[in-house]
C-alpha cells in the first residue's frame, strides 16, 4: 500500500491542496493551556496529646480483705457425718491439756472429761453441742489451699566422728539469742528475732552456708551418714536416729532456727529449669541431687535457714514427736498450721485428696504444729507418722484442699 502511494504525480496533490484550503476556515489560534492555580497552604492540624488510661482516684476505697473465717453449720463439711471421730478423739485430748488453761477452752474441755472415747456418736454430739465451724478463706476469698505432708524420719548416725559419719547434727550455738518482739509490740505476736551479738547490735546470725563454711565446733549433737537425709530431716523438724557405736535409738528433736526465712528448694529447680512444676516432690529431689552430686550443696544453700536440734529419749517407738503446741504428734490425725491466723491447738476440720490415688481425705485433724512454710489460712502440712509409707506419703503430698476450723461457741 505504501507503493502505490507514492505514484501519484505531484500535480494532482498540489490540486487537491488548493481545493482544501479554498473549502475550510483557517485554523483558530493555539489555545493556551491552562496552568491551575498553585494549591493555597493547608493550616497546620495540631493533632491532640494521646490519651492514657483513665486513672483511679487514690481517694476510692479499696474492697476490704475477705474475713479469714466465715461461721457456717456442720453440715457444710463434707464427710464430717463419715469420719470415724473415734480415731481423732485422743489428739484432742491432748490439745485440751494445753488448751483448758485458756478461758475459752475452759468449759469445752471441762465437758470432754464426760464423753466416751469409744462412741463416735457421743463425739460428734458433743463438737456440734460446743463448737463451731469457720471456713478459712485467703484475704482474695479463696476457700482452697496447699496441702503438703511430713513425717519422722529415720537416720543412720555415730557419737563421734569417723567413716561414713561425716555430717553433723548441731546442739543450739551459745551465741544465738531469741527476742520475742511481742514483749514490746504485743501486734506482732509469735515473731521472734534471731541473731547474734556483736558489740551492743545484734546482726543475723549465719546462713547455712555461713554455718557450711565455718562449722559450729564442739556443737556436733551426733553424726550422720547422708547430708541429703540430714537436710531433709530439719525440713521435716525432728527424727529418729539409730546409734551405730551402741544400735540404740534416739529422737532428736527441734530445738531452734537461725533466723533466716525457709526457702524451698524444689521451686528454684523449677526456676532453673532443672524440674517439670507439676514433678517435684522429695523424692525427685533426691533423685536430682545423686544425678549432679557436684551441685548438692549449691542447691541445699539455696535454702538459708538452718535447724538445730536437742536429743530426746524414746521410751515408746508408738507415741509421734511432740509439735509446737508441746503434745506428741497424732499420724494423720494432727497438721501443722499459720498460728497467726489458726490457733494452735484447735480441731479443723480438712478435706483433700490422697497423694498417691487421689481419694478423698476428709476427717477432723488437730493443729498441732508450725512450720516455716506453713503461711496463710488455707495451708496445712498434714502428718505421717514415722516408717517408710509415712515418708513415701509425705514426700509426695502436694494437693489442694479446704479447711474448717472448730472455736467454741
């Protein structure tokens, strides 16, 4: 096509280019293009300062703590109509030989003198005619806590050193002193401050490593085969020890504590990442330390507190040792509470579970012992007895449960 084009002679397309511009107007003139106008400046937009939370006027009250205890009727107890009192009758007993010289206790404890031991039903008549219950709460209102176990032990041990008897037992130090600060500030009773003098103050005093590194030199009550058992056996507060030089068999006893506060152990394994949260008990514990030998102290320093102890006779392997309120320990029959918020001494009732197959437990205790990590309301550390059930029992006891305390009407 473009050939054929270019063969049309020139006088024809000047023709046709005259014919063309005799046939239109000529062409308007170039329009010029418009340039809009610049945009006007836009105002400054100030934005506003970001708004925070909404605070809470300091002058709101806060919601007052929920009541320790809170009345309610027996029938609130769950299992109280089928636990056998009859097995829980002679700790009260025991606890009443304290408890009668304070005038509270002094008619219900006056009225048990008439009450058949043997005859469950006479019992329980006589704590629903004399007492009531209260349920513990935490100041959140929590009604359920931790319940732990113990047990008395028992140990391997000599009067002198020498082989495997490595591992002292220690007799309270003649410098340290005991200030009961409820003398001079009756708000804080059952503190006591421990320490030791130096000059006219009295600092705190050593911690377990303090006491590891340098050792309490002529205080040795006896020696034992096991640091580890020797641990365990101030965690639990007292024990039997079996004398190897003569083969007889000696409690020793709590006498006293340095001061320091108790820290468990098993939670900075936790912490370390060493142990699952849900898998500590005594017995994964130990089992840990003989798996790293090289960090047993490491980790029984993380607990500063140190436990001293006094020797006692054992005239009847049957009867517990005695607990702080100063009667033997009932098996399974006594628990060990916060004595700032339970009295010591009296019957409370407890519901839980079994450590090793989950079945209820829910029978009338008596609290008849204290423990360094026994705080708050709904805390109890329930007792074994002594024998290898007891410590297999207690070393995995770690169940949540609730509990009622008995005060008299």
């Amino acid at each position: 096509m473009h050939s054929i084009r270019r063969s049309v002679p020139s006088s024809f397309a000047l023709v046709a280019l005259l014919l063309a511009a005799c046939g239109t107007p000529p062409p308007a003139p170039p329009v010029k293009p418009q340039v809009p106008p610049p945009p006007s400046k836009q105002p400054d937009i100030v934005m506003p300062p970001p708004v925070g939370p909404v605070g809470i006027p300091a002058d709101l009250p806060k919601p007052p703590p929920v009541p320790a205890m809170t009345p309610v009727s027996f029938d609130a107890l769950p299992g109280w109509r089928q636990d056998d009192l009859r097995q829980a009758w002679p700790a009260f007993m025991a606890s009443c030989r304290v408890l009668a010289k304070k005038p509270q206790w002094t008619a219900p404890c006056a009225a048990s003198s008439a009450v058949d031991g043997q005859d469950g039903a006479a019992i329980r008549r006589y704590f629903e005619t004399w007492f009531v219950p209260n349920q513990m709460r935490m100041p959140d209102g929590a009604d359920t806590g931790l319940i732990t176990g113990y047990y008395e032990p028992m140990l391997r041990g000599a009067r002198k050193r020498g082989g495997a008897f490595q591992t002292p037992l220690y007799r309270v130090p003649d410098d340290l002193i005991t200030v009961d600060l409820a003398a001079a500030y009756p708000t804080l009773k059952n503190m006591r401050l421990r320490g030791r003098l130096v000059g006219k103050t009295v600092v705190p005093y050593g911690t377990r490593a303090d006491i590891e590194r340098a050792p309490l030199a002529g205080k040795e009550l006896v020696w034992v085969d096991d640091p580890v058992e020797a641990f365990f056996l101030e965690v639990q507060g007292s024990g039997r020890v079996r004398i190897d030089e003569s083969d007889e068999t000696v409690r020793i006893a709590f006498a006293d504590q340095n001061g320091h506060p108790y820290k468990v152990i098993g939670r900075w394994l936790v912490e370390q990442g060493e142990l699952p949260a849900d898998g500590v008990s005594a017995q994964s514990i130990k089992a840990w330390i003989a798996s790293h030998p090289q960090r047993r102290q490491e980790l029984l320093n993380v607990n500063p507190s140190y436990i001293f102890f006094r020797e006692e006779r054992l005239p009847d392997p049957g009867v517990g040792p005695k607990g702080a309120l100063g009667v033997p320990l009932t098996p399974e029959r006594s628990v060990a509470v916060d004595p700032s918020v339970v009295p010591l001494g009296a019957p409370l009732f407890l519901s839980t579970t079994h450590p090793v197959d989950g079945a209820p437990v829910q029978r009338l205790m008596m609290a008849q012992d204290t423990g360094g990590a026994i705080r708050g309301a709904v805390r109890a550390d329930f007792f074994f007895g002594f024998g290898g059930n007891a410590a297999e029992y207690a070393g995995r006891m770690k169940q949540r449960g609730s509990t009622w305390v008995l005060l008299p009407k």
